[in-house]
C-alpha cells in the first residue's frame, strides 16, 4: 500500500478542484444551451436579439471546452498510444510515462505562455467585437483559456512528479519483486 504523502494530499485537493472546474464548465454548457434556445424563440417571434453567436465564441466555448482539460489529465484520460507500450517491461513503460507526462508539461507549459501573452495583449487594448451597432468585450474570455491552461499545466507538472516518484520506487524493489510485476 502506498503510504499517504504531502504529494498525495496536494493531488487530492486538485483532483477536488479539477472536479469543480468540470461543473462550471457543465453549468456553461447548461446556460449556452437556454442562450442559445432563447435567441432561437427571439428569431421565430421576430424580436431582435443579438450577440449570441459572439457570445458563445468569446466565452462559453472557451468555458465548455478548456476548464475540463486539467481533470482529463489528472485521471489519466487523455490520448495514449498504449499498443505500443504494452510491449515493453515494465521500467520501460514507467520511463515512457515519465517521458509523456514531460512532453505533456512542456507543451502545456509553451501553450500557457502564448495564452499568458495573448491575454494580456487583449487587456491591454481592451479587445472587443462589434456586434451590430454595439460592442461585445471578449478580453476577459482571454484570461479564461489562461486560467484553463494553468491547471492543465499544474496536472502535468503532478504526473511528472507522481511518474517520477513511482520510476523511483519501483527501482527500489528488489529483483525478485521487479520480475513479478512486469
């Protein structure tokens, strides 16, 4: 049994928090879908109503789609190409593990910066679409896809630390131990 660590508790409040990002992205999915059915009603009634299409571009897209990155990651859901590991020995796929939670980290990590400097780009000239004879302010949307990306970055930098100890444990045991389990 693996002993409980302070790595354990931090991965713990941020699989909690991961948990509540996907309920704020359902919620946003919940309100785009009555937005959007509202703008639909507005149409056939002939009332204007406008704004909608930017409005879900800007912000509940950004929502729906981003915040749950960092808990697909913390359970290990994301993308992998396990036919090819599962030919390997066991310190092989944990060394590989180790490898693409780094991969995962550094491209995150690249994404975070770009995303950094392109919200601040937006704040700074106040970016805002025009939507018929008005205007729609998308910057904060910006910091949104920022804050998104931030978590997914944390998630990895967890994986890396959490593949890293277990590559480091397993090294540990015996040979006797290391054969039973490949």
């Amino acid at each position: 049994t693996k002993q409980s660590t302070g790595l354990d508790r931090v991965e713990s409040i941020f699989t909690r928090t991961s948990r509540i990002l996907v309920g704020v992205s359902a919620l946003a999915l919940l309100v785009m879908m009555l937005h959007v059915c509202f703008d639909v009603a507005a149409r056939v009634l002939k009332l204007p109503f406008i704004g909608t299409n930017e409005t879900v571009a800007a912000y509940y897209m950004v929502i729906v789609v981003f915040l749950p990155m960092a808990y697909i990651a913390v359970i290990g859901a994301n993308v992998t190409v396990d036919i090819f590991i599962s030919f390997l020995r066991n310190s092989s796929q944990r060394t590989a593990s180790l490898f693409a939670s780094f991969v995962g980290l550094s491209v995150s990590t690249s994404w975070l910066w770009l995303s950094i400097r392109e919200a601040l780009h937006s704040t700074r000239i106040f970016e805002r679409w025009v939507i018929g004879s008005d205007f729609l302010q998308v910057w904060p949307g910006k910091w949104v896809l920022v804050f998104a990306v931030a978590f997914l970055c944390l998630s990895f930098l967890l994986r890396v630390f959490d593949d890293f100890v277990t590559l480091i444990d397993w090294s540990k045991r015996s040979p006797v131990d290391r054969e039973g389990s490949r």
